[in-house]
C-alpha cells in the first residue's frame, strides 16, 4: 500500500515539473498584449507592443493586461486538470489493483 501512494507522490512530482516546462499563452488588442505563463500558472513574462503602448491611456493598458493575463491563466489551467485528470486515472487505476481487483 505504501509502495502505491510513494508512487503516487512520485507521480505527482513529474506532473509538476511537466507543467513547468509547458508554456501557455494569452494575447489581447489583437496580439499587441501577450501574456506567457506556464501550466503551473506562474506568469513568465509579459510584451506590450511598442507603438500600442505608446498610444495606449493607462486605463485601457490596465484592462488589456488583465485580459491577457487571465486568458494565459485560464490556459494553463486547462493544462493542469488534464494533467492532473491523467494522474488521477493512474492512481485510481492502480487503487484498484492494491484491493486484488
């Protein structure tokens, strides 16, 4: 039993660092705002087109970069439940056979 859930946190971790190395994008104003995160959900930077942002008010800066930001999040969220989908398949498929299933 033990030997299961030592593979389960083992499991995890490569999950973890699988998402790590995923990059996720989010773009707003037609691509003159992007946002790059990670699937972990940790923004890893963020370009603001020189001419957009010369020409953009604070306001409208402020309210893109939101967008931006939430649509890489949103992406990188997608990544993890189906990583985390695929871990939890794993587990509970080898649950199943810790029970002589």
């Amino acid at each position: 039993m033990f030997d299961k859930l030592f593979e389960a946190q083992q499991k995890a971790g490569e999950v973890k660092k699988r998402l790590d190395a995923i990059t996720v994008s989010g773009t707003a104003e037609g691509g003159n705002i992007s946002v790059t995160a990670n699937g972990s959900k940790t923004v890893l930077s963020i370009n603001i087109n020189d001419d957009f942002f010369k020409n953009a008010d604070r306001e409208e800066l402020e309210e893109l970069l939101v967008v931006a930001v939430n649509k890489a999040l949103q992406q990188a969220d997608n990544v993890s439940q189906s990583e985390m989908s695929a871990l939890t398949k794993d587990m509970f498929g080898g649950l199943g056979n810790m029970f002589g299933k």
